[in-house]
C-alpha cells in the first residue's frame, strides 16, 4: 500500500471497518412454503410498537383502536399498513382481460394517476382513507404510519394528522475536528461489457485512486482515499445471448468476458485499497432483495486479497465509528415508479423518517419472504445514507429531531457520467470526481 | 360446490365385481374439492378437516391437545399460520413480545412430531 514518489514513501490511511451486512444475510432462513403475510406481520408489528411508543408525545389524549374499534365520529389514532390502489398499476390479470385495447406495450415511467387513493389496513380490517392531508403522491403501499382523525359517515376514515416514525436515534459519530482527513469513494454502475461503458474512463478512476496518476500533490490526496464502495451494476452481460437459446461454447466464453473484466480492474484497486463490492440489477447476483454477495468465483483475482469484500445489497458497515448504510437502487427506483418527488434525494430522505429502506417491497420490489423479521427497518440512523445508479449526483445533508445527522448521497452511473463522488469521512463534506476522456 | 350432493352416485360408484367397493369410513387421500365438508356433503370425517390426514376415531389426543394448538393457529394477534412450523410462530410471537401462552409451546416442546404443522398445513 504504499506509492514511491521519490522524496520518501507516501503511504495510505487505514480505517477500521465493520461489517453490519449480516441481517441482509439468507444463509439461515429457510423456506418453507410460507407467504408474503408473514413478512408484513412482521413490519406491522415491529413499527406498530415503535409507533405506539411515540403516540404519547405526538397526542396524548386521543385513544387509539384498531380498524374495527372505529366509531362514526369518535376523534382517535389508528395505526395500520397503507396500501395504495392504483388505476394504472400493472396486474397479471389484464394478460387474461377480455378487452384487448391497444394498451401500450411501453410501459409508463411512473404509474400514479390523479384517482389513486390510500387504505389502510391493520389485522382487523381495512379503511378508505379521505382528506387532504394525506396525498397519494408521496406515499407508497407497505409503510405503517399513525393516522389522527374520525370515521365518516360513508365509513371512510378522514384524516386530520399522521405520524411517521421519523429518524432512528443514531449515535453520534466521534467529532476530530483536528484528525486526518479520510476519504470514501463511491462509486456505482460501471457497466464493464457494456457498449456504452468507456473502459478508459475506469482505467483513469482506478490509476488515480491507486495512486499511479498525477503529482506528489495528487498522491497525497490519493494516499488519503481508506475505502472504496462499489454500488451495484458494475457488469453489464450483452442482451443478445439472452434469447433463450442454448449457448455455445463462443457465446459461453462471450459471456464470461465482463467479469473477466471486472476482476483485472477491481484486482489493480484491492491491491491497494480496501474495495466494497455491492450487487445491483443487472449484476449476477438474485433477483430478489436483499441480493446475496457476489460469488467469489466470479473474481478469482481480486478475492484472493484480503482487502476484497463482496456484500449484499443493502450494505450495511461502519467506518471508524461512522455508520453507512446505502443501496443499489432498486428500492429508490420502485419508489421512483410508484410516488413523486422534486428530486431523488427526497425519496432518500423519505425512507429514513418512515424507517423503512423499501416500503414497497414485497408489492412491487422483489423480496425474499421473512417470517420472524423485517430486514429493511433501519434500527440505528446511519451517518452516510447512499444510493447507487442514479441519473446525476446530489447531495444533501439532513438534521432529525434528536440531533441526527445524515449525508444523503445520490451516486451517478458511471457508465453515462464518469463522475464518482468522494466523501471526508472527518466531517462529511463530499465533493464530485470526474473523468472525461475526450481529447479536445 | 352445489352439485356436491348429486355426486354422490359417482362417490359410490359401482365397480366390477374383483374391485372392492369404496367404503365410506375410509378416508380418500386425494385432495379432491367435492370431498370437502364445506357444503352439502354427506361423506364422514372428509380427509380436509383431519391435520394428521388420518381417522382420528379413536385419537383421544384430538380433543385436548390438538384443540389448544387449533386455537393458537387461528388466533389472528400472532399473525398468520400458514407457512410457518407452529413452534417457530410461538418463538416470533414471544420474540415480539406477544406473550403466548406457555403451555402451547410446552405441548410443542413435549409431544410427537405429528403437531409441529399448522391446522392448514398441506391442505391449501
């Protein structure tokens, strides 16, 4: 780990890391035949408590029932699931529907429809839920709020406040105003094998992170990078082998080539640096959250070095006592499909008060079916909350009631806008690291 | 399920003389809907209702036993049944603090491996 520039040695800054991955782990669960109702059992449960705990400082004066304890005109709290009917959300069924209208087969970015409406549903029963206070557009089904108000006449319940369950406490990171400064490097959908991706661009983000570019200067900076985070798509197989024909020998060695790829890069950076490598959508890992790490197998010579770590996809970790937590995307993404927001950083900032990393999972987003717990509830606020695959890159830092504080990081594709973004693990402030390769 | 009354001709179907003819107190183990006790039907102690899948005529542990653990399963405060061994939903109701009753899981705990399944198991 160390870059001779002549003078002396450069050598790099080492963190302590610690890995919070293993609730995303499935090695344990076994399945038995069981559905998704236990799994929003068990969300209901876990935030249901959580939200009861908070009623007493939220309004204290108001009972609170169950669905079926409603009374025409009673003021009182109920605490359910929100599920959202949506017009224009897909349905297997309408494969099967008689009326074969010219429906197109592009599918829409986003499904909302100004008639979506909310509902919502704990053990007993189910309520339609009227007033507007609370706007379809930003809620998804599978989040489990507190709702104030009184049913109606036409049974329907009309809301007049909501409860989220808000940031998680969160343990202050330790404050160096006078310590080193350390950097993280995320970085996400590389895309190697892709027809778009630029290898040269990777190639210049590896030699300047390893330290092979630039001056003493740009060593120093470089030598000062502890950890790099990898978040999701970082192969992308040629879509033409997947037509459902058996491949030959060719096309089998074909498709081996992105992650023959990937592992030389990956294997310059774990020489040097400790790597997170995180699955995403396109990468071989499953389907369904939370994705699995990937097979050491796939990197026969980046997994040789220790400082190699393939995680699941949420990830979960700890660096000197700064917590991360962050994602490849798919969840934003769902979000992305089923609600509205001015930026993606607000679906960032939306999970973290409702808890809750994937709300619409197991609706929309694939989910694997846990019986006894609900991995995607974040117990303890992180400090660093990132998401990978995004358009651009934006950052924003967000204060909770109890003194929390998060950076939210949106990592661009690095395939589309070879910018990765670097953060100080000392005070949090990030800043853009970009590479073109046009020669103008 | 209305026509589960007229079926019964083909319940007791007349067969030829070298095959026995199907008595009614043996069970059917195929799991076919008419022979279902939801409607209608005639047919004694249908195989859908029996969690063992077998007569239980002379099971005298139906009665206590089996009772308490059907109550446990049906009791919508744990959460659903289905899918889930009965001891590993006694183990998350206590886990999320629910508080169920001990003496479920001291039957659980103590008794023959024939109860380790919900009332539903292998019937839906």
């Amino acid at each position: 780990m160390e870059v001779d520039s002549g003078n002396g040695v450069v050598e790099r800054k080492q963190s302590i890391y610690k890995s919070l991955d293993e609730s995303f782990e499935i090695q344990k669960e076994m399945y038995r035949g069981q559905q998704y109702s236990q799994i929003y059992f068990a969300r209901l449960h876990l935030m249901r408590t959580l939200l009861y705990s908070l009623i007493p400082t939220w309004k204290p004066h108001l009972p609170v029932c169950t669905v079926l304890g409603l009374e025409q005109g009673k003021e009182c709290i109920i605490v359910g699931t929100l599920f959202k009917h949506m017009k224009l959300k897909p349905t297997i069924l309408d494969e099967y529907s008689k009326e074969r209208s010219a429906s197109p087969l592009v599918k829409p970015h986003n499904f909302m429809h100004s008639d979506d409406y909310l509902i919502l549903e704990d053990e007993s029963g189910r309520v339609k839920l009227r007033g507007t206070i609370l706007v379809p557009s930003v809620y998804v089904t599978g989040l489990v709020v507190a709702l104030h108000g009184k049913e109606t006449g036409a049974g329907d319940f009309m809301v007049e406040d909501i409860l989220e369950a808000g940031l998680p406490p969160q343990i202050d990171r330790p404050l160096n105003p006078n310590g080193d400064d350390k950097y993280v490097v995320f970085v996400s959908g590389l895309s190697v094998g892709s027809s778009s991706a630029n290898p040269l661009q990777f190639q210049l983000f590896v030699d300047h992170i390893t330290g092979h570019l630039g001056d003493e200067k740009e060593q120093g900076i470089a030598a000062k990078i502890v950890q790099v985070v990898i978040a999701g798509n970082s192969v992308e197989f040629p879509r033409g082998l997947f037509n459902g024909q058996n491949l030959g020998s060719k096309e089998q060695s074909k498709l081996s080539e992105p992650t023959k790829e990937l592992d030389i890069l990956l294997t310059q950076i774990a020489a040097g640096i400790p790597l997170d490598i995180m699955p995403g959508t396109s990468d071989p890992a499953n389907f369904a959250l939370p994705q699995q790490p990937l097979h050491k197998c796939l990197f026969p010579g980046s997994a040789a070095y220790n400082t190699f770590r393939s995680c699941t996809n949420p990830h979960s970790f700890e660096l000197d006592n700064v917590r991360f937590l962050g994602t490849s995307g798919q969840n934003i993404d769902n979000l992305a499909i089923y609600s509205d927001a001015s930026s993606r950083i607000d679906f960032l900032e939306r999970t973290l008060k409702w808890r809750h990393m994937a709300p619409t999972s197991p609706n929309t987003l694939g989910c694997y079916p846990f019986t006894d717990r609900d991995p995607f509830f974040v117990e303890a606020c992180p400090h660093v909350y990132f998401i990978g695959n995004q358009d651009k890159y934006v950052t924003s830092l967000i204060q909770g009631s109890d003194n929390q504080v998060v950076r939210l990081i949106s990592i661009p594709r690095f395939a589309e806008t070879g910018t990765a973004v670097v953060m100080n693990l000392k005070n949090l402030e990030c800043h853009a690291l970009s590479f073109g390769t046009q020669f103008d | 399920m209305a026509s589960s009354s007229s079926d019964m001709k083909g319940f007791f179907r007349e067969k030829k003389k070298s095959a026995k003819p199907n008595k009614s107190g043996k069970p059917i183990k195929s799991a076919k809907p008419k022979h279902s006790a939801s409607c209608g039907s005639d047919v004694v102690q249908p195989p859908a209702l029996l969690s063992h899948g077998s007569p239980d005529l002379q099971d005298e542990e139906y009665d206590e036993e089996e009772m308490i653990l059907r109550q446990f399963d049906m009791n919508m405060a744990y959460g659903p049944c289905l899918g889930m061994s009965r001891l590993g939903r006694w183990e998350r109701a206590n886990a999320l603090g629910l508080h169920p009753p001990q003496q479920v899981q001291n039957l659980l705990m103590g008794s023959k491996m024939n109860n380790s399944e919900c009332l539903w198991d292998g019937r839906v």
